[in-house]
C-alpha cells in the first residue's frame, strides 16, 4: 500500500512536469539573462518575426564608454560614444508572426541610441524582428513597433509619424483607415507634436481636426501573418526606405 501510494505521488509529478519541461524545449532562448553580446552573422542564423511583450530589461555590463587615456607624448585620447551600452531583455511571445518558432519566452539583446526599452503595465506589446545564431537572440537594432490591441481582441500597428520603414515595402497595402471605436485606447496624439515632427511631411497619415490629431491607418497583425505565411522572412526585405498610404 504504502509502495504503491508513493510509485502514484511519482507519477503525477512526472506527468506534471512533462508540459513544463515541454516548454523549456520549445523555448531554448528562455534560460539566463545574457552577459555578453553574442556573435551574430550578417547572412546567417534564422529571422523571426513576433509580437512579445518586455518583462525585464537592462544593460549590458562591461560595454560602458571608454575613459580618456593619457598618451605618452603629454596628448589625451577621447572616446565619445553616441550610444549607451547594449541592452538585453526578456519577453513573453503573445503572437508567433513568421519565421523561425522561439517559443513562449526568450531573452535577446539588442543595441539602441535611445537607450533601454521601458517595461511596465502601461507600456504596449511590441511587432519585434529578431535574428538567431542558433543559441541566442538578437533584436535587430530598431526593428520593433508598438502593437494596439483593436475591440476584437487582434494586434494592429498604428501608422503614427510617418511610415514604418523596416517592414518590407509591399506592407503598405495592408494598411487600413482607422475607425471610430475601433480602439478602446485613446490614439490621439498632440497638435503640438503633430506640428513639430510630422505635419511638414506626414500630413497624409492623419486626421486632423480643430481639437484632436488621430492617426489615419493601421496595418493588423494578421494581415502581416498571411502575407508572410508561404514566404521565408530571408526573403522579405526587410529594408524599405518609402511607403504610401494606399490609394
């Protein structure tokens, strides 16, 4: 009696944790806060595109900028850097886009003149682009986009402040006019901002009227999924330089 009853506790915490250990395999990218910034070929790895949401985030240490050195002859070297050090992040993954499967839960690292990504309840979902070189992630540097999440429950990415340039050119046929009530979320931005960055060029992304500036279009997620579904992202370009409303 008493063997059997412990050959039975066994066997439960086997089977509980099949899914977890099944979820750690799916997910070889979710183990460690990384501590350096891995090597990462150009025409190599595997690309993969995913709507996540941060948990965490930091620099990297040791990437700090250079002090000034003394020379020998009396002179004094001076390394400015423009950006702050690296960062690495971990992720939820809320939609699989395209490319390679990286799991539910991953750390990548990436770099930014912005500096670190912002975490917390309030900040939205990302569309991230991510490069693998088989044992860690990179977010490849400003590949990402904030993600609104319309009344039915899909993912869009707001056109606001012009196009999204990384994404491929043919994106801009998916975009589509905003609605009233589409959103729960206030999309509004300012007419203060919308005067100083976008007005002069993007006019054509906006609605605009005496007392509101509300973006014209977005593209959903899922038009994004289709249209990739058959295509590997190698062969996406992700590298347009223009996009347009379509007409």
């Amino acid at each position: 009696m008493h063997r059997a009853f412990i050959r039975l506790i066994l066997m439960t915490v086997i089977l509980s944790a099949g899914p977890w250990q099944a979820a750690q395999a799916a997910s070889p990218f979710a183990r460690e806060v990384p501590t350096t910034y891995p090597r990462f070929e150009e025409a190599a790895g595997s690309l993969s595109l995913v709507v996540a949401e941060l948990v965490a985030t930091d620099y990297l240490k040791g990437y700090d900028c250079p002090k000034s050195q003394a020379r020998a002859d009396g002179s004094t070297t001076v390394v400015i850097c423009m950006d702050p050090p690296p960062t690495w992040f971990k992720a939820h993954v809320l939609q699989h886009v395209a490319g390679a499967d990286i799991g539910g839960e991953f750390y990548a690292v990436t770099g930014s003149h912005y500096g670190a990504m912002k975490v917390g309840a309030a900040e939205p979902a990302r569309l991230m682009l991510l490069r693998s070189n088989g044992s860690a992630l990179e977010m490849l540097r400003y590949r990402s986009w904030p993600v609104a999440t319309s009344r039915d429950g899909q993912y869009h990415l707001i056109v606001q402040g012009g196009p999204i340039h990384w994404l491929p050119c043919w994106s801009a046929s998916l975009m589509r006019e905003i609605e009233d009530g589409d959103f729960a979320a206030d999309l509004a931005i300012t007419r203060e901002e919308y005067d100083s960055r976008w007005a002069e060029r993007h006019a054509s992304f906006y609605r605009v009227s005496a007392d509101s500036v509300r973006p014209r279009y977005a593209i959903p997620v899922a038009g994004l999924q289709q249209r990739l579904k058959n295509l590997p992202l190698a062969a996406a370009d992700f590298s347009c330089t223009k996009q347009t409303p379509a007409s």
